[in-house]
C-alpha cells in the first residue's frame, strides 16, 4: 500500500487514463492495418472509415490525456486540488462522449470540445503563483492545440493537411518538448538552469522545422525546399543534441524514462530531420499523398510524442510508490521501439512501390494493394510487435499497481 495525497491520486488516475487509451489504440490501429489486406475478414462486419476514425480519436486523446497530465504534475503545486478533481472528473466525460460519439459525430465538433477542455486547464494553470518555464512552454504548446483545432472546420484542401501537420510537428511537439527537458531534470545531473535554457531554445527550433515541414502540401518553390531542407535537419539534430546531453550525464535514478527519451530523440530526429526534410521537395510531397510513405511519417511521429508520455509514466508512476525501480519493465520498451520502428521502414518500403507502380504503371489502387500483399503482411506482424508491447506495457504497469490510501491534509 502507498499513502498519497489527493494530488497525487489525481496524478496516478492520470497515468491509468493513459494505460487504458493505449490499449484502446493498440486495437484500433491493428484493426485499421487489417483494412489493407486485399481480402480483410473484417470487411462485412466494420466500415473501413468508422475504424480509422476511432484509432485516430483514440490517438488525439490518448497524447493529449498524457500531455495534460503532465502538465497537472508540472504545476500541481500552485493549482487548487478541488479544480483540478473537477477537471479530472470533466476530462473522463470528455474521453467517453468523444469514444462513443466518434462514429457518429464530425470530427469537428469533436475537436471543438476538446479544444474548450484544454481552454478551461489553460484558465487554471495560468492563475497559479508561480508557473515555471517548463509550464510555460506546455501552455503555449496546447494553445497552439486549440487554435489549429478550432480552425480545423474552416479549412479547405490543401489546409486542413496544414493544419494536420502543424498539429503534429509544432503544437504537440512544443508541448511534449517541455515534458521531455522537465524529466531530464529527474533522471540527470543537467542543472534546471540549463534545462529551462533548452527548453526555450528547442522550443523555438522545433516551432521553426516544423512550421516548415506543415506548409509542404502548398507546393513550395523548388529554390525554397532545397535551402529550406538542411536548416530542417539542424533544428532537429540539435534537439537531438540536448537529448544526448541529459541521457550522458544521468543520475541515480532507475526508472525507465531516460531509455524512453532516447527513443523519442531518435524518432524525431526519422519523422521531423529525414521525412519532413524529404517532404519539403514539391513533387516528392505531391508523389507521397495518399501513400503508405505519407502515413510512415506520421506514425513515428506519433510514436515521438507516445514515448515521451511513457517516460513520464515511468518517472511519475516509481516516486508516487516511494521506490527507485522500474515500473514497466525492458519487454515493452524494444517491442514497441523495435515495431515501430521497423514497421515504419516497411511502410516507408510500401510507399515507395506504390508510387513507382502508380505513376510508372499507372496501375489502379486495388491493384498495388495487391500486389503490395507481403509487405503489407510484414508491416501487420510489426504493428503487432507493437501491440504486444502496449499490452506488457499495460500489464506492468497494473501487476505493480499497489493498494493506495489518501492522506487528507487533516489526518
């Protein structure tokens, strides 16, 4: 049994939201996968859409629970332990009106009501005594959330893969950014002083690559994208720098989050620095929409964002049990950084074919999807890697879940 106060119940609830979403993508995107399969069993039973859309809202508020969540840590001394529980209590209703309406309801309105959600947290936040630089890169990162999601319903193509990519590459990378340089500070000897320092560089640097990256679909100038591209590569390389410096120089801590970073830092270095450099060719870009390449960069974008939110669960979740250890153990780390990343390659590997047999042979869609059939069934087996490890993930995490009792502050 663990005694925690009731801000740090409110922390652990938080981690669990973000267990059980994970399982809930897990399904998702294995479902989704098998939807590419020329002959899918699951064809006369789920519409191809209604599964792309769950996996995809899962996604949203899966980043987004783990992102406030650890904004919530980051500034839980000077937010009030009575709003905070009403918000918790708001953003659980939130998470099942958006589940069980996703088949149902324009993603629009849905994004709307996050967006009010993340507004109201904004609100709170910002009326504490003292905010740090760490929160403040966090808030500014999910105001950028909201405004691109909010202007989501007015946007026409080719916009709205705008606003898709700045959702990715700058809003929710700013704000997972401040996560990651507020955990160095735990599991590192770097001073706060040098943290706080980068995190308000890299920031920068991150809201520079990847507002870049998020105007390629308007078709840049060939002379922009060439000059354009290495200055993407250095943003992301030096953020990569920063990384490499925590991860050399850590401390005691036997958590797993350090290992984590890592996989994030290389994942953004593949997704922002190689993939949204190439993107930055106006034709190259044109070649990749609606191919297997254009997902891949999307994919391990994602799994940048998801890693860091383990390493916040795996920080977090081993001090509010009082213990230095791990808490999810090495199983769930390689599957999931080893299927991810090899089932980017493979995807990456479908893309290129598909766009050869499209444009070369002018071949119709069902067609490649047929003839693509063996990649496609090594990138499933990778997904399934990953799945595997979400669900060790998942079991690590509630096979050590103690029994908890709250100290009120006047027991």
């Amino acid at each position: 049994m663990i005694r925690l106060s009731p801000r740090g119940k409110i922390q652990y609830q938080f981690l669990s939201l973000i267990v059980l979403l994970l399982i809930l993508y897990s399904a998702g995107f294995l479902l989704g996968a098998l939807f590419q399969l020329p002959e899918n069993p699951l064809a006369l039973h789920f519409d191809a859409e209604t599964v792309k859309g769950f996996s995809a809202r899962c996604l949203s508020l899966l980043i987004l629970t783990g992102l406030v969540g650890a904004g919530i840590t980051m500034a839980s001394e000077s937010l009030s332990e009575r709003m905070t529980q009403v918000f918790l209590r708001a953003w659980i209703a939130l998470i099942i009106v958006a589940l069980i309406a996703s088949p149902f309801l324009r993603g629009s309105l849905l994004d709307a009501l996050t967006a009010m959600g993340l507004l109201a947290l904004l609100a709170l936040t910002r009326s504490g005594k003292e905010v740090s630089v760490f929160t403040r890169v966090w808030q500014a990162g999910l105001l950028l959330v909201c405004a691109s999601s909010l202007a989501k319903p007015f946007a026409s193509s080719p916009w709205d893969k705008v606003l898709d990519l700045y959702q990715w590459h700058v809003a929710y990378a700013v704000a997972a950014l401040s996560v990651a340089f507020w955990l160095m500070t735990r599991f590192s000897t770097v001073t706060r002083e040098w943290a706080q320092d980068g995190v308000k560089i890299v920031a920068a640097l991150i809201f520079l690559g990847g507002s870049l990256i998020s105007i390629a679909p308007l078709g840049l100038p060939p002379v922009i994208g060439i000059s354009a591209a290495p200055l993407i590569v250095l943003c992301y390389t030096i953020q990569a720098g920063h990384a490499c410096r925590a991860l050399s120089t850590r401390n005691a801590d036997r958590s797993l989050a350090p290992q984590w970073i890592a996989v994030a830092a290389l994942f953004w270095l593949v997704a922002g620095g190689f993939l949204g450099a190439m993107s930055l060719h106006a034709s190259l870009n044109s070649a990749m929409q609606s191919t297997a390449l254009s997902e891949a960069q999307v994919w391990i974008m994602s799994w940048a964002l998801l890693a860091i939110l383990c390493a916040y669960l795996n920080s977090v979740a081993a001090e509010l049990r009082g213990g230095n250890s791990r808490v999810t153990g090495y199983a769930p780390l390689w599957l999931i950084a080893f299927g991810a990343g090899l089932s980017t390659i493979v995807q990456g590997c479908r893309g290129v074919v598909e766009i050869y047999l499209r444009d070369s042979f002018a071949l119709e869609r069902a067609r490649i999807l047929a003839m693509t059939a063996p990649l496609t069934q090594i990138w499933i087996l990778c997904l399934l890697a990953v799945a595997i490890g979400i669900m060790t993930f998942a079991l690590g995490f509630w096979a050590r879940r103690p029994a908890i009792h709250v100290d009120l502050p006047d027991s």
